[in-house]
C-alpha cells in the first residue's frame, strides 16, 4: 500500500522537531483551507484532498510512535523503485501539463508547464499550470513569475487575477493579494469567492475589524456562499491569537446565531473560552461555557468546554466551586460519563479539601469528620457506576482508609468499654478497701485510663492516607 509523503507534500523536513511540524502544518494548512472555496473544481477538490490528508499528517508526524512507524514504512516506500509515470497522449505540453496535474504528479506537472511555456510563451494553459505546480510546490518566485505572465496575457480573466492573488498571498504580501483580488471581484462582482479572498488578505494585514465587517457584509449579499463564513471563522482565530478571546466569542456567538450546526464555529466558540479562562477569568470562562451549553445542550464540544471550565476550578483548588458546577452538569446530562467523571474527580477532590496537614508530606485525619467526607463521597461515585480508571483507583483507597478507620473504631470501642469495666472494678474495690491501701488501686485505674485513652486518641487521630500528598493524588488521576 502506498502512502502519502507528508514531508514533501507539505514541505517539512524529514528532522523537523514538533515545533517546525506544527509551524508547517499550520502555514499549509491556512493555503490550503482558503483555495477549498475555489470556483476551479479542481482547485477546490485538490484543495479538500489536502486538507485530508493535513488532518493525518498531523495525527502521524506529531505522535512519537506513530511518526516511528511512518518514518520506517515510508523509508521502504521510497527504496522500492516506482513505476514510472503515464504519460498523457497529448504533444501540446499544456494540455500534459494539465494532465499530469489533475493525476497528482505535481512536479511532472510543473516540468511540463516550463517547457510549454518555454515552446510558446503564448501557451496560456501552460502558464496557468505553471502557477498552479510552482505554488503547490512552494516555489513562489516561480510562481510569482508565472502568475504575473499570466495576467500580462489574460489581463480580462478574472482567474488569472485570483490566482496572482493567491501567490501574492501565499508569500506573504498581502497589500497586493488585495489588490490582485479586487481586481478579480471588478471582473466579476457576483463570485462570493474572490470578495471572500479580499477580506482575508485585508484580515493577513492586521485589520482585523475591516475583515469582520467585509465578511459581514458578503454573509448578508450571498446568504447561501460558505467562504464569507470561512473568513469570519479566521478572524475569530486572529482575535483569540491577538489576545481579544472575548471579541472571539462574540464572533463565533454571531456567526453561530445564523450557522447553528457550523462544528467549526463551534470549534472557534468553544476555544474562545478556553483562552478567556486562561488570559482573562474561570469566572467568566464557565459563566461563556453554560451559556454555550444551554444554547446547545445536544453539541458534544459544548458539553466538553463545561467540563473543562468545571476542572479548571478544580485546578486552582477551588474544590467547592467546582463540586457545585459539577452537580448541575450532571443533572444535565446523568448519563454521559465523561460528565460522571468529572463529578467523581470533583467530588474526590472536595473530601480530601477537608484533610487537616501537619508537617512536611504528613496529614493527620481528623477521622470523624473525614470518614463521614469519604463515606458520603463513595456513596455518591458508587451510585453513578464510573468507568474511569483513576477514579476507580483513587475510590479504591478512599475505601480501604474508611475499613481501616471501622476497624479501628471498633477496637477502640472494645478496648473502652473493657477499660471502663476493669476501672470501675478497680476503682470499687479502692473504695472498698480504702483503709487499707485501696487508693493505690484507685490511682492505678485513673493512670490506666489516662494511658489508654491517650493512645487511643493518638492512634485515632494518625491513621494516614496511603499517599501524603493530595497533588500527587490528583496528579494520579489526570494519567
């Protein structure tokens, strides 16, 4: 089986660290993302085909395991020796060109762009092929050469304007992908498509407010089109990048209000709040979080950022506030477990806030109190049948420390009420024998009992958690 070269699709190198994979993933991702709206169905196809296969590169490159196993089979792949290219039937080299491009032989496609180019320069399917290949293969000086021929040649073709736009952009000169683009829009003002590429080009710029209100306007003049939305997303992600999450949310709320079943608006809602609670306050972050939720009660990635802002309290030790917002989610939705999950950690994490500490990595249980913590607690996690392991583990030992905390108050209880037995004995017959010498026997009962109500209150009072300390608990539990 075949499998895709992502180090020469997306131009990375072969010893790239995970910061470089992202970096390249990121800036091929945003290239390719933008051409998914093209009116070129091929474009557009190529366009989606790519995005594809981005998703698996990342999920592939950035995974130490699964970039081993990659890197070995993809090492094989390209020691075995490959079958050579059809070669389409054709003698015009644009006609090839086109070809062996829609095939996927992009650099097949781009030698034979050059050379129909270089036979006619009048060859305009070449010269079309030509900034196709060169800027998929990142050679953007080619591709700047050829885009601006083609525009010399086919001044009157919107296309050839979309297209040096898009090279323009793709190197970073985003003034005059503008301009390229609103040419394009002047040739053919109805195509939502290149409008939409402008607004981009103007949010590549910084002007982040500009692009909104230009995407704003295209979502109202073509209400049906996709790319006025694609925009709005991308300033969403500006917006949270420039550090404005709130203004990202407001995006995504409004874009979300005529798009209710847009995943990746959802997408862009749900990281919005996730950077407020970050850079801005948890408060805030849960207030967005159930807003979102109650909204789309049904959305999984509503759902998800509730348990993230719930954890988040958790984090900060607010074990109270987040058993409290926990318990509502789960009245929510009683039989996710993911939402059982968070209750459970929550509430694990509310009894042990109540452990008294005492030196260095020791705690001291005030076990009165906290056995009656855990025993409510596990009754609670008991009754929702959670799958997770770490809670599971983590309830294990909660339960072991109340049997030992029964077993011993059951001792303890024994060994009193024998004590009291035998001191009242000895104290009667102190009594008795009070003239002669009965008061040793009365002050050897008082001693008696001091002694063992001493021990038994230190024993009661030391019987430890099996680990001292509560991070490394918790800690546990995220593994």
């Amino acid at each position: 089986m075949t499998i895709d070269n992502y180090y020469e699709l997306f131009e990375i190198d072969p010893g790239a660290d995970e910061d470089a994979i992202r970096a390249s993933i990121r800036a091929a991702r945003k290239r390719w993302r933008q051409l998914t709206g093209s009116p070129d169905k091929e474009r557009a196809r190529l366009a989606e085909q790519r995005m594809e296969e981005l998703e698996a590169a990342e999920t592939t490159l950035l995974d130490a395991a699964a970039r081993t196993t990659y890197d070995a089979e993809l090492t094989t792949q390209l020691s075995t020796p490959a079958a050579a290219p059809q070669v389409p039937q054709t003698t015009d080299w644009g006609e090839r060109a086109k070809a062996y491009y829609l095939a996927g032989d992009v650099r097949n496609a781009y030698t034979a762009a050059k050379k129909a180019t270089d036979v006619d320069a009048e060859n305009t399917l070449g010269w079309l092929v030509y900034v196709w290949a060169a800027t998929d293969l990142t050679r953007y000086d080619d591709a700047d050469f050829a885009s601006a021929e083609l525009v010399e040649r086919l001044p009157q073709l919107d296309t050839s304007h979309e297209l040096r736009g898009g090279v323009l952009d793709a190197m970073g000169r985003y003034r005059e992908a503008e301009i390229a683009f609103r040419k394009a829009v002047a040739l053919t003002p109805s195509n939502a498509y290149y409008q939409g590429r402008a607004a981009w080009a103007v949010l590549d710029q910084g002007r982040v407010d500009d692009a909104v209100a230009e995407a704003w306007k295209l979502v109202e003049r073509f209400p049906g089109e996709e790319y006025p939305a694609k925009v709005l997303r991308a300033a969403a992600e500006s917006l949270r990048e420039k550090g404005r999450p709130q203004q990202a949310l407001q995006l995504a709320w409004r874009l979300l209000q005529s798009r209710p079943v847009d995943d990746e608006t959802m997408l862009q809602a749900v990281l919005a709040i996730e950077a407020i609670e970050k850079s801005v306050n948890v408060e805030i972050a849960l207030t967005e979080a159930w807003r979102l939720l109650e909204a789309y009660r049904e959305n999984p990635r509503a759902q998800q950022v509730v348990r993230y802002a719930i954890l988040s309290l958790r984090e900060r030790n607010r074990d109270a506030d987040a058993l409290v917002h926990a318990r509502a989610l789960l009245a929510w939705l009683p039989h996710d477990q993911d939402v059982k999950k968070v209750f459970a950690l929550c509430r694990i994490s509310d009894a042990e806030s109540n452990m008294a500490q005492t030196g260095h990595g020791t705690h001291i249980i005030l076990n009165k109190a906290q056995a009656s913590y855990y025993a409510a607690a596990l009754a609670e996690i008991d009754g929702l049948d959670v799958t997770d392991p770490g809670v599971r583990r983590s309830a294990a030992t909660m339960r072991e420390y109340l049997g030992r905390q029964t077993a011993t108050k059951f001792r303890l209880s024994v060994g009193k009420v024998f004590l009291a037995i035998l001191a009242l004995i000895l104290f009667f017959i102190g009594i008795a024998t009070i003239g002669g010498g009965g008061i040793i026997w009365i002050l050897i009962a008082g001693l008696l009992g001091w002694a063992f109500y001493a021990l038994t209150l230190k024993k009661q009072y030391r019987i430890n958690y099996t680990q001292a300390s509560p991070a490394v608990r918790r800690l546990g539990l995220q593994r």
